[in-house]
C-alpha cells in the first residue's frame, strides 16, 4: 500500500449474503475508495454476539457469504487489508480500555442501543449495551481517520471521537478523533416498503439467480392507492421508482416512466419487468465472479486470515501504546509478538 494515505476502517457484521442495500449503502462506496485510502475492511463477527449470541452455527458460514460478496463486488485484497474481528484479539482488549472512559448513562442514550432493544425485542446484555465501545475499539485500532457511514451511524462515530478526546487529553495524544464520511445513498426500501434487512425476509440478495431477483421484483410493494393499470400512480415514496434512479443508468427513460406512471399509461407490471431487467444487468459482473469464487471456501479463509494477520501487527503497536499510558507497561512488555503470515 502507498504510505500517508488517510486511513479507513469500516465493515459489516456477518448476518449472511449481502443484498443490494448493502451494495448501493456501502459496497460500491468501498469499492471506489480503495485507491485513494488505506482501507480496512471489517468482518465484525465478534459484534454479531451482542443480538444473536444463541446461534453461534451461523457465523462461519455468514462469514464466507460475506467475503463472497464482498469480493464479487470489487473488493480487492490486494488493495485493501481483509480483517476478520475475532482473529486480532486487540479488537476486545482495546475495547476493554476504553470502556473504563465511558459511563453507562452515555451508553444507554444511544438510539442504536434503544432501538434494537424495542425493535428486536431483546433482554439487552452488557455486550449489547456496551457494543459502541467496541465498535469505537474497532476505528482507533488502526487510528481511522475516516469511517464510511450512513446517517443512523453517526452516533457510533460521535461516541468514537469522545472516547478518543477523552484518552487524548487524560494521557497523552494517541488516537486521531475520526471523521464520518456520510453516505448520500438514501436506506434502500425492502421488497414490503420497510427498510431491506435481511431480519424482514424482504431482500434482495447478491446471491439471486435473475429468476429469483424477477420474481422479487415482480412481488414488490408500490402505490397502494392504484388499483387499475390506468389509474394515476404516485411517484413520491413508490420504491419501484426509488430502485429505477439508482438502478437504471438512463435517467430520461426513468423520467419517461415516471411521466407515463403518474398519467396512467403505464402499468406497475412494465415498470416492475424494466426494473427487473436493469437490476439483473447490474448483478450480472457480481454473479460471474461470485460463481468464478464460489466453493473455494479454503482459499477465501487464507485471504481473510493473510489480512488478519497483517492488521494485528498494527493492532499490537496501538494496544502496547494505549496500555502503556494507562499504567499497564508490566504488561505490555510481556504481550506475544503478533504472528504475521505475510508482509505486503
């Protein structure tokens, strides 16, 4: 990688395949950064825990699905570092550290936090409660400089850059405060009208056939005032429309839709078989490498590991460095040199 590039530390929890929220949210985001930023690309399986700790069968295999698409859709190890979270255990002691500077009470103030608890219908645990904090371990692990967000993360990266102002100014300077790079990509609409999560079952995902995407497609939520083919439609809040400026990369023929749909003369199921037909040409590159990687479940694993690997020699320097200020230098001086498998 060429030095001095500003750093960046994102990534996804492994819930399984990504879908195509994810793909307009963050990945062709990711993809287009990777020449102009150090990117570190998070598996964050240890995070996956905090909702979902009774169902640990999951996570390897949602592990590969993510790496999968992650790859299909431009993410380049030879740019970029691969991190799998539970295999650079700095991640946890850091975040160990730095809970010490944060108070329940600010914790509990997240809309994260309260949101999954109502939404979810969890008994919130320790780990969910103080899951920013890890997440804030995560960014200034590798002194992130930027975190690629959406808006409803903002609070996680406010939290980051308290936690890192307060170390700063009750020891020495050690962490950058990171700054979001805020997503201009709107929350993909699922296939029901709520937001795509892969908990709703409205999704879709990366991983479908064009048969499969079709028929999704085709079953898609629209104006429910229309009843007749012929009758005015709403443009505002109809994802068929959303899905076409983002998916169709010919805005007057989208605009031609829009003006036949709001005076009748255009049927929801010509305008759902057009976005059908973009969509799949829009996933067709991602499928063919996708297949191209598909069942080479070692070699995918070496990626992830190689990258790892190559994070926690930097993890390591950060943790002796934190652990070092907060009077922990016994310590530090007796952690085990970080094993690396391969330096680029």
């Amino acid at each position: 990688m060429e030095p001095n590039r500003p750093r960046i530390l994102t990534g996804h929890r492994p819930t399984g395949p990504r879908h195509l929220g994810h793909l307009v949210g963050t990945l062709t985001t990711w993809e287009s950064l990777q020449d102009s930023y150090e990117c570190f690309f998070l598996i964050a399986d240890i995070h996956v825990l905090t909702t979902d700790f009774q169902h640990p069968q999951r996570i390897e295999s949602n592990t590969l699905e993510v790496l999968l698409d992650w790859l299909a859709s431009g993410i380049d190890p030879e740019r970029s570092t691969l991190v799998l979270q539970s295999a650079v255990p700095e991640h946890t002691q850091l975040a160990t550290l730095l809970g010490m500077l944060v108070s329940e009470a600010r914790l509990r103030r997240n809309p994260t936090y309260k949101e999954q608890v109502h939404n979810l219908n969890l008994q919130p645990s320790l780990g969910l409660l103080s899951y920013p904090v890890l997440q804030a371990a995560d960014i200034l692990l590798y002194k992130g400089q930027r975190v690629p967000v959406g808006e409803d993360q903002l609070p996680h990266i406010e939290l980051a850059r308290e936690v890192a102002r307060r170390f700063n100014q009750t020891y020495r300077p050690v962490f950058p405060e990171p700054e979001a790079l805020l997503s201009t990509t709107p929350r993909l609409p699922g296939t029901d009208n709520r937001t795509m999560h892969s908990s709703y079952g409205n999704t879709i995902l990366l991983r479908d056939t064009p048969e499969e995407t079709t028929r999704k497609v085709m079953g898609m939520y629209t104006d429910p005032s229309r009843i007749h083919p012929t009758d005015p439609g709403h443009i505002a809040g109809n994802p068929l429309f959303i899905y076409l400026d983002l998916f169709d990369d010919h805005p007057e023929r989208v605009e031609d839709f829009k003006t036949r749909y709001q005076a009748g003369k255009v049927g929801d199921v010509a305008v759902k078989q057009h976005l059908a037909s973009v969509i799949n040409q829009r996933l067709a590159p991602i499928r063919e490498k996708r297949s191209q990687l598909a069942g080479k479940n070692d070699d995918l694993m070496e990626l992830l590991f190689q990258g790892s690997s190559r994070a926690r020699k930097i993890a390591r320097e950060t943790l002796v460095e934190a652990m070092d200020c907060m009077g922990l230098r016994l310590g530090a001086s007796q952690l085990p040199p970080a094993r690396i498998i391969d330096e680029r």
